[in-house]
C-alpha cells in the first residue's frame, strides 16, 4: 500500500527540502522504496540537496504535459538504489501544472514506489494546494519561532480543507516536525518551547531535529545528511522520525545541552539530541 | 443588440410561436430592437408587408430588414426600413451574429420564508485554525479547542471558547448588547460586542493568559477576570 506523503510548512526556509530528502533517504536506507518529488517549480532545489542537478533532463512539468515518460524524468540515486527523485523545472512556473496533469502523475508513482514524498514549496497558493491535494498524510515543518508557528497552523487548517481525503470526509493524518531547535535558545525564552508550538498547533509530534552545521555542509555536497553523517544529532532524529513514519513507536527526547567530561575540560558546549 | 428573427411558413404558427416566446419573456422583447430576415418570407411567396405588419402589431420595433432585396419595399410604408439597412452596418456577416436563447422572465422569489432552526447554537469541536473565518449569525457559538491567531470568530449571539482565545472574536450581531465572549485563556488580537471593540494595548496585561469574559457594561466594553 503506497503513501503519498507532503512536506509542507506555508513559511518558507523552515528546512521542507532538507526534511523531504533526509526522510526520503532514511526510509530508503530502511528497505523501502521511495521517491521524492520537487513541487516547487521555478525555484527547484531538491535536485541540489540530492546532489544530481547535473542529471537533470526531464522534469515535472515535462511529464504532465506529455513531453516525457516518467521514466525519463525519474533519477535514481547512486548511493542508494531504492532512492529516486523527479525533479521540477527551473524554467517554467506553478501555474504549468495541472491539478489532472499531477493526479495522473501521482497513480503512477503509487504503483511503482512505497512512498511518494512531495516537497511543497512554500505559501498557499496554487504550488502548495498542487503538491499537498493528493497526499495520504502530511509532514508539516516549523521552527519554534512565532511566525513559523502562525504559517504552519495555516497550513494544517488547509490541509483539513483542501485535501482530496478531507474533501472526501477522511481523516487526514497530520505530523509535526520540529526543526532547527536550537536548545540554548528556547532555555533562554528566546524561542518557542516544545510543549508551547505543540499546544498552539495540536497535532502529533513526529521528531525534533536540532539546528545543525551539518546540514549546510551536507546541503552542499549534494548528499542527504542521513547518507552524508548518520551519526550527527539531525541525521539521528531524522531516522528516528522516519521509523516512527513506518510505525514503530520511539520516545521522543527534547534536545538537551548536554556537557560531556571532556568538552567540560575544554570549555566547548555540544548539543546533543 | 438587435435580435434577429427569421419567419417560416405557415406564417400563423410561426407568429403563434413569437406570441408564446413574448409571454414567457416580457422583460427580454420590452423595447428590444428586431431585424427580420424576409428570405422564408419571400420564398414561400408570402408578402413581406403581411410579416412586418403581424410584428407591428405586436408592438415590437422593428428596425432593419434582411435576405431580400430592400428595393422590394421601396413603395410601400416600409421604404424607411431600406434607408435604415443602409445607413447602420447593418449587413451582418455571420461572424458576430449568434444565435441565442431567449431567456424566460426571472421567476418572483417564494414568499415563504425558511423555518429558522429551533435552537440557533454552532457547536465546533476542534481548534479553529489561522486564516479561518467561522461565522454563524442565527445565535451562539460554542469551541471546543482554540481559536489561533489570525482567525476569527463571528457571532450573532456569544462566543464560548474552551481554549484559549489567540484570535478575533466579535458577538452579539444579532442579540446586541447583552452578548459576552468567554475563554479559558486570554491572548486575543481582538475582541468586540454589538460594535464596541478592543485591542490587547486597552486591557489589563494582568489578564492575558487567564480566564476572561468579555462583555458590556453600559455602553463600555468590559474585560473581566473569570475565576
């Protein structure tokens, strides 16, 4: 039974495209087969952060309009095999797809992949309701900073709306996924704490990812940073987010600062999640 | 725009069916200029005057003729029809010519009104999300959950919140002045009841957070602690 899943926010730069290739990387690595699909056309960057930008010929866009088989478009992965990407068109803009065009797009995909990972761009406009209208369940993204918080409740309410499975009266499965939680900050006051953004937003909490360097490095080389450094703290919560996607039930631990003996000695402060 | 009518043969049925076509559609041949294409009219050797004086009669305007030769009614009172074919443009090509529908007359709304529903309450029981508008003027409205910032709550009556209240919220559309918002934690951008409103700078910083009712207190808007 394939999932379609969307990667969505409504705040833009919350961490959709990283989350979207890190949990897409994180359940191929656990044996399924997944494929990640770039919804934000015009301004396309998982082909980047997956790193095959220099392998891009066919896109989206070209296969709702019929230019191209989806297996022209699809770009497998070269570290691991069970790992595709369809990338989006930088040329073009939303308003190239079509709500049938993608339907149709979205039946294939169920019939050849496990999971159907959809990076939304960010707003609520035509892109956004495109990438999120034939989803089974949502990853909604927000940082713990009040605007975020704001966007996203948006967000949730649209998907309890504009949904094919809301439409339809079906209860559509929502997950929150904390990312770039910086711990010093939220002790300080300086950002939302856990317990405040799950309050506001009320939906179940899938992982939290703290605020890493790992990220941009992993970013630049092109490569997931659950492939590119699995032991590093985001890589960790991200695979622990997507083995709770596939149902097993792991607490989840709110980063703490926590001092190990030797970086106490020297003074430097880790975050560890 | 002119409307363009072709007469057939039989000539009386034709006209039995304009007659119809008038009563079902008053308002749409009031003051409604005709053309007549006299082509059938002709051919079926009728005479055209016969045609343009059953249209007269109905007092229908008629301005232009078509599909016959208009020096054909050079010697009769219908000779201004052939100057007036001249001067307009009003050779029509087919192109911008469409064939129409005419719409019957818009029927008179029902007289009875619908039944109000007994008891006028919304009950809502999930949070209301940023961006939602929920409007219910027939009475009162009940959530169960939270009102997030940037939504809004609009009543005829009260607003009971069992949640906290980070939005707008504006009652008594309908009940007036004795209309009150309550909720279980204060943090709203906006409250208002029968007009009278206020912002978070007009209330007590000790009250945000805490249970409060809002209400009206002769003609000012009151924010109270409910404990």
């Amino acid at each position: 039974m394939s999932k379609v899943v969307v990667v969505t926010s409504g705040k833009g730069g919350v961490g959709k495209t990283t989350s979207s290739a890190s949990l897409g990387a994180a359940l191929a690595q656990a044996g399924q087969n997944v494929v990640v699909v770039d919804f934000d056309v015009g301004l396309r960057n998982l082909d980047l952060v997956m790193g095959a930008e220099r392998r891009v010929v066919f896109d989206l866009v070209n296969v709702v309009q019929g230019d191209a088989k989806l297996a022209q478009a699809l770009i497998r992965d070269k570290r691991i095999d069970t790992l595709s990407l369809l990338p989006a068109s930088q040329t073009r803009d939303k308003d190239a797809l079509t709500e049938e065009g993608v339907g149709r797009i979205i039946e294939e995909l169920r019939e050849k992949f496990d999971w159907i990972i959809c990076d939304s761009p960010a707003g609520i406009e035509k892109g956004a309701m495109l990438a999120m209208r034939f989803a089974d369940l949502a990853v909604v993204i927000t940082n713990p900073e009040v605007s975020s918080v704001r966007d996203s409740d948006r967000i949730i309410g649209m998907l309890d709306a504009k949904t094919l499975r809301s439409e339809n009266g079906e209860k559509f499965e929502k997950h929150l996924l904390l990312t770039r939680y910086n711990t010093a900050r939220a002790a300080r006051g300086e950002m939302l704490k856990v317990d405040d953004v799950l309050e506001i937003l009320a939906i179940p909490l899938l992982g939290i990812v703290p605020e890493s360097a790992d990220i941009l490095n992993a970013s630049n080389l092109g490569c997931p940073i659950t492939l590119h450094d699995p032991a590093s703290p985001a890589a960790r919560a991200y695979t622990e987010a997507a083995r709770r996607l596939l149902g097993e039930k792991i607490d989840i631990v709110e980063p703490t600062e926590a001092r190990g003996f030797f970086n106490r000695l020297l003074g430097r402060k880790a975050a560890v999640a | 725009m002119a409307l363009i009518v072709s007469p057939e043969t039989p000539l009386e049925t034709w006209l039995a069916a304009l007659d119809e076509q008038m009563r079902r559609s008053a308002e749409f041949f009031a003051n409604r200029p005709l053309v007549v294409n006299l082509a059938a009219t002709l051919e079926a050797e009728e005479n055209p005057q016969t045609v343009l004086e059953a249209l007269e009669a109905r007092n229908l305007s008629v301005v232009g003729v078509e599909g016959i030769d208009p020096s054909l009614l050079a010697d009769t009172r219908w000779a201004h029809l052939q100057r007036l074919s001249l001067g307009r443009k009003m050779t029509h090509d087919g192109r911008t010519d469409r064939l129409i529908i005419i719409p019957d007359d818009p029927q008179t709304p029902s007289e009875a009104p619908e039944s109000r529903p007994a008891t006028a309450s919304l009950l809502i029981d999930r949070p209301v999300r940023s961006g939602q508008s929920i409007i219910f003027e027939d009475g009162d409205i009940t959530i169960v959950g939270s009102v997030a910032s940037g939504a809004e709550v609009v009543a005829g009556g009260s607003i009971h919140i069992y949640g906290a209240l980070r939005g707008r919220a504006i009652a008594g559309l309908k009940t007036g002045a004795v209309a009150r918002i309550f909720c279980q934690k204060l943090q709203a951008e906006l409250v208002s009841v029968d007009g009278f409103y206020c912002v978070p700078e007009d209330w007590d910083d000790k009250l945000q957070g805490h249970p409060a009712q809002i209400c009206l207190d002769q003609g000012a808007l009151k924010v109270l602690a409910l404990d």
